[in-house]
C-alpha cells in the first residue's frame, strides 16, 4: 500500500478507510456506498480526484468486499459486505502514521479516523488517539512558535487547532 514518505495516508487511502468504515457499519448498495464515501470524503477534502482512488466497485475484486447481487435491483446493482480483509485492512489504515494537521488532509484523515476508531481494540485504538494528540499538539506548537497572528483568519486557524487538540485529548481520556 502507497503512503507518504511519513507513513500517512495518501488522500485515495482516505477515500478507502471511508468505504470500509462504512461497509463495517452495514452492507450497502454499491452506489450508496460510493455516494456515501464520496460525502463524507469531500465534505473534508473538497471535490478531489485525488481522494477518489481506485473504484470502489473493485473493493470485492481486491477482496475487501464481498458483492451480492441485490433482489429486484437492477443488473450490476450489488450490496457489498465487508469482509474479513477489508476489516483488516480498515484496522491497517486506522492505525497509519497521522499526517501533520495544519493541511486539510490530516484533518479530513483525523476525523474518519475518529468517527471508525471503534474498528479497534481499546489498546490500538488509544495508540491510535494518542498519535492524533501529537500530531494537533505539534501543529499547535507551529502555529505558537511562528508568533503572534498576522490575521483575522490565522488567529481563527489557531484557535481551531486549539479546539481540535482539546477534542483529542478527551476522546483519549475516554478512550
């Protein structure tokens, strides 16, 4: 599997630990799951080829679905379900090298991860929020170390990572 040299997830990645995710959740029409992915992927991301990766029609090709042809639904329509490769595969992806939060990427990944943390069992998944509070803790510590800020919109971005490393830190805490 591809990553950034750090160990991240590549925004096609992103888009993968999303329709896995969802596929734990429940089996679902194919173009549910794509329309579903596609959401939450660009509700973070934006509209983005990048995030859209391989198909997620060849989720079952690469065995991390399995396809059923849905009753009365039209020809080609399947209702995938995950399969014991895609959960291993989601844990492989919930537990990559966070990206640095100061881009849209990292935080779009912090956030899926968040929502399928679940996915894990209580160790891996305390590993996982602690590696997410280094990295908000480091992005903070950037934005402070570059000094007071020189606008409205960076004094806002600051008090985002501000919020996000406290949001972190709590969902450790309950972790």
């Amino acid at each position: 599997m591809a990553r950034f040299p750090d160990g991240s997830l590549l925004p096609q990645e992103a888009a993968r630990l999303c329709a896995l995710g969802l596929l734990r959740e429940g089996a679902r029409p194919l173009a549910m799951l794509a329309r579903e992915t596609h959401r939450l992927v660009s509700f973070q991301l934006g509209a983005s080829l990048d995030a859209a990766g391989e198909s997620i029609a060849a989720l079952p090709a690469l065995g991390l679905a399995r396809a059923e042809a849905a009753p009365g639904a039209a020809p080609g329509e399947a209702i995938l379900h995950a399969t014991a490769a895609g959960e291993a595969e989601l844990r492989a992806l919930l537990a990559s090298a966070p990206a640095p939060m100061g881009g849209e990427l990292g935080r779009a990944v912090a956030s899926l991860k968040l929502r399928f943390a679940d996915a894990l069992h209580a160790e891996a998944r305390r590993a996982m929020l602690q590696a997410l509070v280094e990295a908000a803790r480091a992005d903070l510590a950037r934005r402070d170390e570059a000094g007071a800020p020189a606008t409205a919109l960076d004094g806002a971005e600051r008090a985002a990572a501000a919020l996000r490393l406290e949001a972190l830190r709590k969902a450790l805490e309950g972790a």
